[in-house]
C-alpha cells in the first residue's frame, strides 16, 4: 500500500463558523494563513515556536498553538480566532456585543500594550470552558502558556475568575 | 521551514511503510517537528500524518494494564481518571509538560521522542558553535562553555546534554512498555531501556543515537502495570510553570502493612514495603535508582531515613564542573517524590 504525497493540499475546515475550503502547502501554519491568506490579524506572531502563547486559537473548542498547527492537521475542524468571539454583527462581520471574558478583560485592566491579550482572551474562554478557573493558583497554573511582557497577570487572573463566576451564575 | 510533500495515513502500516525512504517524518501533533523543520534539526521531504489513526487513540484497562494511544495528547492522560487513580506519576508528569495549549497538542507517543533542550543543540541552522549531534564531529560546545543544566550520568566527551521529558521518568518507574510497529511488525520496547545515555550509544557502536526505536518504527502506544500504590511526580524548575525540568523525579511507595508483621512499625512510624523511583533531567534517559529500590524495603518513610539511601544510589553521579547541584537536587527531588507517593509530605 502506498500513500500519495501532495505538495499541494485542498483543506475543508469552519473557520469563525463559516465554511471555508482552501488550496496550501503543506508547512503552512495555521497562524500564517490565518494573518496572510484570510487577513485575520488577531493572532500573533510572538515567538513562533509554542513559547509565548499569543497566537493561541480554538480547534474544535481546545485551546492550540497557531504556529505549532499546520492547515492540512486542520482537515474537517472547527477554528475559532479572537476575531470570532464577539457576537457576530449581521453574515459575518464582526463587531457585534463583546464576549463576557472579553468585557471581564476590559473591567479589570487585564491588559497593558495588548500584544498578548488576542491569546490570552482564546486561552481564557478555554480555561473556563475546561473548568481550570476555580481560584487563584489553578488560574496561574492553566494560564501559564500565555505571557505577557508588560506582566498584567494579577488583573488576567482577576478578569478571568470574575468571567467564570458571570459563566456560574448564568 | 522548507517545504515538503504531505500525506495522511490510513492505516499504522501505511504509515510505517512510508517510512524506508530517506527523509521521511512522521508528524502526529507536530510540537517538535514543525521546530525541528525551523531550526534545522531535521529535515523532511516527506511528512506524513498519523493524526487521523483512531486505532491510535484511547486510554482504557486491560486487565492488569493500562493502554494508552500514542495520539492521546498530554491533557489527555494528565485528566483521564484511569491514569490519575492507576498511574498517578505519569498523569502528573502530563500535566507538569509545556502549558495547557502545547498539551492539547503534543502527544504521548511523540513526547518520548523529543530531544534534548541544550541551548547550542537548539540554535537556527548555519549553527556558530561545534554540536555533535547537530554536526557529528564537531565538538561539544557545551561541555567547553556553560553546562549547569547538563547530564551528571551517562554523558561523555561527545555530548553532555539530557532528555527533557517529564512523561518518560514516569513511564520508566512504572515499568511501561512501548508498542512499537515496524515493517517486521509489532514489537515491545521497555521504557526503562527506551533510551539510551551518550555511554550505552558510544558502546553500541552508534554514539549520537538517543533511542532504541529504529526509523523505520513507529511507536504506537503504551502499557502499564497498574499500580495502586502511592505516586508522585516531583519537577524542580527555575519558574512554577511551563518550563523544563533542572531535576525531576517519579516514584511509586507501597507501604508495609501496621504493626505484627517481621518489621514491625514503631508507633507513628511507616515503613516502605516496595518503591520504584527514577530521576528525570539527569542524563540522556530516565534514571531508575535501582539499587535504592533494592534497600527500600523496610526502611522508614521519613526524609533522615531516606537520604542516605538515595545518596548511596547516586554514589555513581559524574557531576560537570558547572552542576555539582544537580547532584544534592536530584537526591531532595527522589527523597520528596518518596515521601509525596507514600502519603507523607
């Protein structure tokens, strides 16, 4: 049995829920074609080598590196940027009401120059979706992934306990 | 990161015979090799993907074993309630890896398989400095400049670097053992001898390879003992969180059974009945203290007990210049995780 290797590959994946069928080269990272084939900025390109964490996104609802992701591992998933996680404003287009650990990041000044904040936001939606957001320490712990230089971490684990406890209420 | 040829495997055997032709990786969550491709530690003109393998998947019980698929990631078995209650070292070993997105990704068969985390090893290609495993020949640049986070096992001239892996401690002192497929078929490997030091390569005639696995062989999970001993996965680090391992260590206490027996506890004192405990970070494999499991046995759980012990077990060290310490962290980290997986710390 021998298998057929392509340099070009047809990738079908949902990307912020639409459909999207693409054409790549196989070494193309999820996080390079999200910034330079879709134009979807909001993941960034920190280190590119799974150390910083601001390139964080959602496959399949799981929390992943962009740059240690390549499209054709992408092959029927569900992607999910910072870019999708607003409420969606008409087909679409973004801009809509904010998302809760969104509103929680801007409440608490979890933020200081904002490079990191588009992977802290995925990485904080999937913490709490995880269940990690329990207190303190369990924060710092399933956020460590995630740097930030300007080193707003006590707000960050403020913004995301506080956007769990809305979660629980709700 | 040069382009390559792609392909999804159908099947393991598919996979496994692709793999006779020169330049051809396999990728499952590609953590390692898509850094590998970066900085040119490897380089592939075919990559083909085994992330799509079910028959790779799952974590269940067969009996007296655990099996876990190589693509479990490593959140996978760190949550999953079987590895928590039947090998407490290995889902603790998971969760103490990278950081919760890198988890979601790597998996268990491909983290064994990663390499050392020398900072010459790691360098962008054209590399400035000598590194044999880079460039075999050239000299080891770490040995002749920084070395405090290097082997004090096993390491020779030719290399001094370590294997970074928390899960492969703790596949070691739980005796697990890997399925492995090559074009022959199936086959075990022991964890325990999965990987080899710079010593045990040199002496087999191949001295800057690093596993028994063969390239053409693809791991295709693991099974365990189950153990319902006590077990703890103790990892010394320069930050709380997702960083590598100075030390580590994994063990697995079973404690002897109250007083009546022919070693007797003194009143408040337990005694270890049987312990498995090996060191991580400390050469280029897991290093069981296997003369220390053979004391163990009767010896009270308490730190003034176990020191010794330890230290006997670790007369052998060959400590660097720079990493002396390594020495007295490796013996505190084996004497913690004693304590942690016999209930006393």
């Amino acid at each position: 049995m021998t298998l057929d290797f392509a340099r070009r590959v047809e990738v079908t994946l949902r990307l912020n829920a639409r459909s999207r069928t693409t054409v790549v080269s196989p070494r193309t990272t999820l996080l390079d074609w999200l910034r330079d084939d879709i134009g979807l900025t909001g993941a960034k390109k920190g280190c590119n080598e799974g150390a910083c964490g601001t390139c964080t996104v959602l496959v399949d609802g799981r929390r992943m590196n962009g740059c240690l992701t390549l499209v054709v591992q992408c092959e029927g998933r569900s992607v999910t940027t910072v870019e999708g996680l607003a409420g969606m404003k008409g087909a679409g287009e973004v801009g809509g009401e904010l998302h809760p650990v969104q509103r929680a990041f801007a409440d608490h000044d979890a933020f200081q120059c904002g490079y990191c904040t588009p992977g802290q936001l995925m990485s904080a939606v999937a913490c709490i979706a995880e269940g990690h957001a329990t207190d303190d320490a369990s924060v710092r712990e399933w956020m460590s992934g995630n740097i930030c230089r300007c080193s707003a971490y006590p707000q960050i684990t403020a913004a995301v306990l506080a956007a769990a406890r809305e979660e629980a209420g709700r | 990161m040069r382009d390559f040829a792609y392909a999804r495997a159908g099947t393991a055997e598919a996979a496994v015979g692709t793999l006779a032709a020169p330049r051809t990786a396999v990728i499952a969550g590609g953590t390692e090799l898509l850094n590998w491709f970066r900085l040119g530690i490897a380089a592939a003109d075919r990559v083909v993907d085994i992330g799509g393998l079910d028959e790779l998947r799952g974590i269940a019980r067969d009996g007296d074993e655990l099996r876990i698929g190589a693509l479990a990631t490593l959140n996978e078995v760190g949550e999953h309630p079987l590895v928590t209650r039947l090998a407490g070292a290995l889902a603790s070993a998971c969760l103490q890896a990278a950081s919760a997105q890198v988890r979601n990704r790597a998996t268990i068969g491909g983290n064994v398989l990663q390499r050392t985390r020398c900072p010459y090893f790691r360098a962008e290609e054209p590399l400035p400095w000598p590194c044999n495993k880079r460039d075999p020949g050239s000299g080891c640049a770490s040995l002749a400049g920084r070395h405090e986070r290097q082997a004090i096992f096993g390491w020779t001239q030719d290399c001094v670097a370590v294997q970074p892996s928390d899960p492969a401690v703790a596949l070691a002192a739980l005796d697990a053992r890997a399925d492995v497929l090559g074009p022959a078929g199936p086959r075990t490997i022991p964890m325990r001898e999965f990987h080899l030091t710079q010593r045990e390569a040199a002496a087999a005639g191949e001295p800057m390879r690093e596993t028994r696995l063969g390239a053409d062989e693809l791991i295709t999970g693991y099974r365990l003992p189950v153990s319902t001993a006590g077990q703890a996965y103790v990892k010394v680090r320069e930050r709380a969180s997702y960083e590598y391992a100075i030390v580590s260590a994994a063990a697995d206490v079973r404690l002897a059974e109250g007083a009546g027996g022919p070693r007797a506890a003194c009143a408040g004192e337990q005694r270890i009945a049987a312990a498995r405990v090996a060191l991580g970070s400390v050469a280029q494999r897991p290093w069981r203290l296997t003369a220390a499991e053979a004391e163990l046995p009767g010896t009270p759980l308490t730190r003034e007990a176990l020191l010794p012990v330890i230290e006997r077990a670790m007369a052998d060290a060959v400590p660097l210049p720079q990493n002396g310490f390594k020495v007295t962290m490796a013996r505190n980290a084996a004497v913690r995780a004693l304590l942690a997986a016999g209930g006393a710390a």
